[in-house]
C-alpha cells in the first residue's frame, strides 16, 4: 500500500503544477481544457486501442460476447462528460469568485466523495475514515479562516466550484466502474479524455471562438506542458489510484494539492504562504494518517487470516 499511496501522491503533485501553465496561459479556460485533454488522448491512443483488442478477446472468452465499441463507450461517455464539465465550471467559477472561496470550496471533496461512493458502489466508510476525513476537513475549515469572504458578489462563483468538485468527484468515482467490466486503465483513459475535450471543447463555443493563436508559441509550450504533467501523469494516476485505493484515501489525498501548490508557488514566483497554512498542514497530514492507518491495520488482519 505504502507504494500505491506514493504514486498517488506523485499524481497529486503532478496535478498541482498545473496552476503555473494555467497562469502563464493567455488560451481561454475552456479551450486551455480541451486541447490538453485531447493531446493526452492522441499520446495514449496507440497502446489504449492495442489493449481494445485485448479487453474485447478476454470478454469474449468470459461472456461469449465480444463486446464492440458501443458498450465501450457506455462506460466512458459520461465520466468524460463529467471532466469536461469540471475543467469548464471550474475556470469560471475561479474567475468569478476570491481565491480562498475557490479553494475552499474544491477542496470538499471528501464531505463529497462518501455520498457519491455509497450511491454508486454502496461502499460505505469506516468509522476510523470518518475520524480522519473530519481531522483532515479541520484543516481545510482553518486554511479558510481570514481568506473566505462570503457576498453577493461572489455567490455565482462559489457555486460554480461547488458543482466543479462535484464534477471531480463524479469523474472519478467512474474509474471503479471500468475497473467492474476489466476495461484496461489505458484505453479508458483514452475514450475518457476524447469525450472530455470534446465536452469542454463544444460547452465554450458561445462565450469565445477558438484562434490558431492558441495553438502557436508560446501558448502551445504551456498546452504542452499542462498535457505532460497535470494530464498525462496527474489525472492519468489519480485514475489508477481510485482503481488501487479505497476512494477515501484518495479524495483526502486530493487535499494535499493546496500543499503543493502553495510550494509550487513559493519556488516559481517567491509567494510565501499566510501562517494559517502550515497548521492547516498539519491538520490533513494528521487526518491522511489515520485514515492510511485504518486501512493498514485491515491489511495486516489478512497477512495473519493467510498464515
């Protein structure tokens, strides 16, 4: 387990990074989504497809059916939908409202995640993941003492980030889905991410037409670089860990972002964090462990039930 957290954790990192492309670009919010998630499509599109044949020979061997590209789909559109969604509502919603609203507000993810997983999977957590998620969100709740500003002005914005992390959510809890029906990781990446450039690509058409200059220097370097290491790496390893990990290990992951973000920032523009940071911190860190914890211990049972 201790390996499968650490590749998480990479993801999560990965994903973080992506607020310095996302500065530096001048590609709307929306355009900036699309054409990420579409290079990352094309990357994993070779070895995706090649596992398509593999998926369809091995169902068929199991269901005497071999399944086509519709029933493939049926388990890929709507979680794809749902990351165009995200990456859409999430720009603007960030836009529209204060910093510390927006990150706040995403970072609900795991008061979230445990309804959506029981709905869906009727998995339902522990007591001991409760105790951490609530230790975890206390550090959530102090990192938005002094930086959320609750106003009209900003209620249109709050929303909007509200919805995207739901969106998030959705997205991935999706991923335990596929891994029911033996799709491959690869090709449901592949499928997830054409659906969502797609999705992301169509909602932004009315607010601003696409421009070639989007896909020229420098604008394309950082189109480049949020599709390496946010996408490829990022989003693609958060996928495989709710694939590898208990849904709630992950969403509490999820909470390490603004950790790194904050280091990110501090190396790349010198920004020093408020002093409600480091506390907060500490508070998820704590809340990760003894969620890790509880899972650990249900490991160990098993080694000892198998000897």
């Amino acid at each position: 387990m201790i390996f499968e957290v650490a590749v998480m954790l990479f993801g999560q990192f990965s994903a973080a990074t992506s607020i310095l492309m996302i500065k530096a670009s001048a590609v709307p919010p929306g355009y900036l989504g699309a054409y990420r998630l579409v290079f990352a499509a094309l990357l994993f599109a070779g070895p995706g497809f090649r596992r398509y044949r593999e998926w369809r020979r091995n169902m068929h061997e199991a269901t005497s059916r071999p399944p086509g590209l519709g029933q493939l789909l049926r388990y890929t559109w709507l979680p794809g939908i749902f990351l165009g969604l995200h990456f859409f509502t999430w720009n603007m919603g960030a836009r529209l409202t204060l910093a510390g609203n927006a990150t706040l507000v995403v970072n609900m993810i795991p008061l979230v995640m445990p309804i959506l997983m029981y709905i869906m999977h009727r998995i339902v957590p522990s007591r001991r993941e409760l105790l951490g998620s609530g230790v975890a969100m206390a550090g959530v709740g102090i990192l938005g003492v002094g930086s959320v500003q609750i106003s009209p002005e900003s209620a249109a914005g709050d929303l909007l980030c509200f919805v995207a992390m739901v969106f998030l959510a959705l997205y991935l809890i999706f991923a335990k889905t596929a891994q029911g029906v033996n799709i491959p990781l690869l090709l449901y990446l592949t499928m997830v991410y054409m659906v969502g450039s797609l999705t992301a690509f169509v909602i932004n058409l009315p607010f601003a037409p696409p421009a070639v200059d989007h896909l020229l220097p420098p604008q394309l370097w950082y189109i480049l670089g949020l599709t390496l290491v946010p996408t490829v790496l990022g989003h693609s390893l958060l996928n495989r860990a709710m694939q590898t990990l208990p849904s709630q290990v992950v969403s509490i992951g999820q909470l390490s972002q603004f950790i790194w973000a904050a280091l990110l920032a501090f190396l790349a523009f010198g920004e020093i964090p408020e002093p409600v940071f480091y506390p907060a911190s500490v508070f998820v860190l704590i809340g990760a462990g003894i969620t890790l914890s509880a899972h650990r211990k249900k490991s160990l049972v098993v080694k000892e039930k198998q000897q």
